[in-house]
C-alpha cells in the first residue's frame, strides 16, 4: 500500500505532462500557399524571432519576435520589414493548434490584414505541400 501510494505522485507528475503538450514544436520551417496562390516560407526560431517571406514576391518580407500565452496563444510583433506593413509593430494574436503533422494558426485579432491572410491557416513542413485550407 505504501508502495502503491509513494508512485501516486510520480502518476500525476507524468499525467499533467500530457497536458500540456502542445503538440509538434513550433521552431521551425513552416510553408504555407497563401489564398492568392503565394507561396509563403515562415521561419520560427528558437529564440522567439521570426521570418516570413512571400516567395516569388520580391520585397516582402518581414521580420519580429512572437510570445507564447496561455491557451495555445502565439503573438506575432513584425520589427523589421520592407514596406510600412512589413514593419509595422501592432501585435497580431492567433491560436495555434495540431493539424496532421503540422500546425495552423486560427486568428484571434490582428489588424495587420496582410499579415492575417498570410498567417491564418495550416502550415507544412514540406515546402511542396503547403495547404490552401484555412
């Protein structure tokens, strides 16, 4: 009995680690073809900065720090970019979520349009498999 109640913590330990996981991690390559057919390479560091490029575009790009909060909530805070849209610092709030093997960003706010038609959606590992879901 002792045994048996000395592992109990040990259970609840490991149970509350499923919990929280969140899925496959997020740093990363995610690509992604945009509703207007773009095709669209995010880059999620490590170190909470990102890049995003519009491939095929020439000239937009962007580049800022993301945060993580509760509820599967990720910030994107554009710093760098090569227009006034690119780099501009409003904060842009999605959900982020499992979707097969890779992740999808539902929006919350963001007033950055362009940023939102980018974003929002399902991203792919495989830069030849990005989906046009939503």
């Amino acid at each position: 009995m002792k045994r048996a109640l000395s592992l109990l913590p040990l259970f609840v330990v490991l149970s509350a680690c499923n919990v929280v996981n969140l899925g496959p991690p997020l740093a990363g390559d995610w690509y992604r073809t945009a509703p207007n057919g773009s095709e669209v390479h995010l880059l999620l560091r490590p170190d909470n900065t990102f890049h995003v490029d519009i491939q095929g575009r020439p000239g937009i790009e962007a580049e800022g720090v993301y945060e993580l909060g509760p509820d599967r909530e990720i910030t994107f805070i554009n710093e760098i970019g090569t227009d006034a849209v690119a780099s501009d610092p409003t904060p842009g709030t999605y959900q982020y979520y499992r979707s097969g093997n890779g992740i999808g960003f539902r929006l919350i706010a963001d007033d950055l349009t362009r940023r939102a038609g980018i974003l929002n959606g399902i991203w792919s590992r495989d830069p030849h498999g990005g989906s046009r879901q939503s």
